[in-house]
C-alpha cells in the first residue's frame, strides 16, 4: 500500500475564503480572544499568531475578524474528502487538519506517483488551499512526513525509515508531558526514541508513544476507518466579510462547484438541479435555483450559469455565508474514461446554449417543443421543458407546411386552385374534439400556396396553414 497524507496547517483560515484585507481568525475565551491564524495582509500588519484580538486591532485599524469554527473546520475536511473520491476510493479523515489516501491502486490510471501528486495539489490550490502532501507506504509514516514538510516520496519501507529517523519528536500526536520527558532523556528525534531499549522507554513513558512509533515505521498495522461520501451534496462558506455585490460572491460560488465536481467525478456522475442559498445577517436566506437540461458535472458550466443567474439578481442584503445543495445524481453516459478532462458534454452543446439562455433570460422564456402521436395538426405538439422525451408522432401522408396559423380561419376556395390532395384526416373521437377533414395544398392567384381542409361536418373551407 501507498498514502498519501494531505496536511492543510491553514484550513481553519482557508475555509474562508481569501481576502485582500487583513483578517484573522481568533481561538480562545470570549473575554479574551487571542490570533489563532492570520492572513497575509494581517501578518505584513505585524499581527502574530498568539496575540490578542485587542492587541491585533491596536496595530491594524481596518482588521477584520471571525471566530474559529472546529465544526466547519470538520464538514471542509468531509467536503474535501469526497473531492478526493475522484483519485482513490480508499479515503481517511485526520481531524482536525488532514486526509489521508491510499494512492498504491491509483498510480498506473493517474501517471504516477509524481504525476498524481501533482494534479491533487493543483486541485487543492484551485480550491484556495494550500496543502504540505507526505507519500509513505503507511498512513502515520506519510502523516510525519507532510507535517515536516518532507515532500518527496519514500515508496518503500526502508525509504521511510531513512527519513523518519531525523524528524523532531514534536511531530508525534503525544501530550505536553511525555514531550517534555522525551526531552529529559537527551531524545529529540524519532530515531532517537528507537535507539532507547523499548522496555525501559515503555516503562518510562505511555505505551502510546511506542504505538505511534511502530505505526509510522510500519511494525504494526495502523487501520484507519473509511470515509464514506454522501448521498447529497451540502457544503458552506463563511464569508470572511459581509459582501455587498455579486460579483464577489463568485470565487467561494467556484470553490464549492469544484468540490461538487470531485464528487460528481467519484460517483460517474452528474447533476440537473442545484440550489445556491445566500445568507444574510437577521433575515431570510436568498435561494437561487438552477435546473439543467443536460446533466453536468463541469464547473467552469455550473459557475457561468449562477453568474447569469446573479447578474439578474438584486441583493436584498449583504452576505455573510453561502451554502449550496444538490440531491440528486443522474448517471452519466460515458464511453471512454477521462484522467483529467470533462467529457461530460460532448454532443450536447445545444443543451449549453438552453441553459445558458434559461439563466440570463429566465426559465419561463425558454421552451421545449414536444411531438404528439395525434394525427390533428394542431395537437401535434406541445410545449415542453426542453430536452425533455418527446413521444414517437403519428406518420402524416403528403406534404404538410412548417408554419401553421394560430386557429384555422375560414376561407373562401372558389379563387384557389387545388393542386394537391386530398389527405383524409378522421379522429379525436376520445376527447371529444371529432375532427373529420380533407385537407388540400392550394395556390392563390399571385402563387402563394396555402394548406386549406374542408369540414367533415358542414363542408366549410378552413385555412390552417402557409407554405414558406
């Protein structure tokens, strides 16, 4: 086996999105909040990690503030996790910061390890984060490695060990006190810690100490419990500011399509109908919903067709989170396996072009036309959503105009000159609309030719139909 660890030191400040203004993210008592993260234009403000919030604000007027949040912190690394569904099956969370994948069954589809590597860290960055990977035949072995850092890969165990032995004891997930005992006996490496005899280290120290060790360096098995996705779709972003315009809302709008789309990717599917729902400060959620014609799972499509969508909507008030929804997956026809590409559309650039008129000009504008097996011409066809199934129509005998009138009018044939016909038409008896009819292919006198019929019932000439 192979994992990769995925190590985000920044997640609690990255689930916000950017900002170019400084801001931070603050831990601590109520009464006393201290600087638990900060962003770049806060830390060129001279804001640490550590200080207090008060202390923050004395150096950078215009700072802006959110309170850590341990549980959006967790549904990041779930949406993040199924993301990651798209590249290996075999996915472990490592609260309160990391993933953890087993990439060995992986390698031949994505290129390699380098190759693969590369293309989950562009995807992470794309999604605004900035992730320290680690590759090692075992999950605690990889985990040490991306905290320290140590990017390259160590495929085998000997490899592992080979790095591992020079990594800080700080690294280990033990408490302040067996730390502060390491130190009291001269160890300050993990490969100091092995040069000890294990049974006085063990005596000395919890025996948690030497179960990490002998996980990471893969003396014993280290099962790790498998993340299942979800069946829906459900993410959310604190703003780290409240935002007055659309246009704003667009990078964390991206962010939680590309976050879609790995899922959408893991499942081989796609998605009809989404639900973006803006949140305002003491009032009633916006909710602006999308209806697809075609099932997608493309971003760059899912985010041109909010952004219409957006642009013909009026704030009604700042928005400080956005949250989007979707529930149902439709599986997609696929004929050949795509390593990075979508190939979701393929034939259906008709159906863009729909989606794309439906969401600047509004569902309503926009309709289908669906076929009818009724031989009556004007029962022929309805309207529709498009792209919706249409029913096989009735075979129609002889030549029929494209252009039909709104309702048949009454017509005079004494001045026509019949040239073809006539086409017998009787039916509807079920619905109570009897229709009995000879139609007839007629020219006036400048040459223009008209579709006429004459009633089965009193022999009137009615005019239902212009040739082009």
């Amino acid at each position: 086996m192979l994992w990769l660890a995925i190590h985000l030191p920044h997640l609690a400040l990255e689930l916000f999105g950017p900002s170019a203004q400084p801001f931070v993210v603050v831990d601590g008592p109520a009464n006393r909040p201290v600087v638990h993260a900060r962003n770049r234009a806060a830390a060129a403000a001279g804001i640490k990690r550590g200080m207090t919030l008060s202390a923050a604000r004395s150096l950078c007027g215009g700072l802006t503030a959110q309170p850590r949040d341990p549980a959006a912190e967790q549904a990041a690394l779930e949406s993040l996790a199924a993301w990651a569904g798209q590249y290996t099956s075999q996915i472990s969370l490592h609260a309160p910061t990391g993933l953890l994948l087993e990439i060995g069954g992986s390698l031949n589809l994505f290129g390699g390890i380098t190759a693969l590597q590369e293309n989950i860290g562009a995807g992470l960055r794309e999604l605004g984060y900035h992730p320290k990977p680690g590759i090692a035949p075992t999950p605690l072995g990889a985990w040490l490695l991306a905290r320290a850092g140590v990017t390259e890969p160590a495929a085998d165990r000997a490899e592992l060990t080979r790095r591992l032995h020079p990594l800080p004891i700080e690294l280990l997930e033990v408490k302040e006190q067996t730390l502060r005992a390491l130190h009291g006996l001269g160890l300050a490496t993990l490969g100091d810690c092995l040069r000890l005899p294990r049974g006085g280290l063990a005596r000395r120290l919890t025996p948690d100490l030497l179960l990490q060790l002998d996980r990471a360096f893969g003396l014993l098995p280290d099962p790790r419990p498998a993340y299942v996705p979800p069946a829906t779709f459900a993410a959310r972003i604190a703003l780290p500011a409240d935002v007055e315009n659309s246009e704003a809302l667009l990078f964390p709008i991206r962010r939680l399509l590309l976050e879609l789309a790995g899922l959408l990717r893991a499942k081989n599917a796609g998605v009809q109908e989404l639900r973006l729902q803006l949140e305002h400060h003491g009032r009633a959620a916006s909710l602006i919903s999308l209806g697809l014609v075609q099932a997608s799972r493309d971003a760059a499509h899912l985010l041109a067709l909010l952004r219409e969508r957006l642009d013909r909507f009026e704030l009604p008030a700042p928005v400080e989170a956005i949250a989007l929804h979707a529930e149902r997956f439709p599986d997609l026809d696929k004929t050949e396996p795509e390593l990075f590409g979508d190939a979701t559309r393929g034939s259906g650039d008709w159906a863009v072009l729909v989606e794309r008129l439906r969401a600047r000009l509004g569902s309503d504008a926009v309709i289908g036309v669906q076929l009818n097996a009724d031989h009556r011409p004007e029962q022929r066809w309805q309207e529709t959503t498009p792209g919706a199934p249409s029913s096989p129509p009735a075979a129609a005998d002889g030549k029929r105009p494209l252009a039909l009138l709104a309702a048949p009018q009454p017509q005079e044939a004494h001045n026509l000159r019949l040239l073809g016909g006539p086409e017998r038409i009787e039916t509807g008896w079920w619905d109570g609309r009897d229709a009995v009819r000879d139609y007839f292919v007629a020219a006036t006198a400048a040459g223009q030719r008209l579709w006429i019929y004459r009633d089965g019932a009193d022999g009137r000439w009615w005019m239902q139909g212009i040739f082009s």
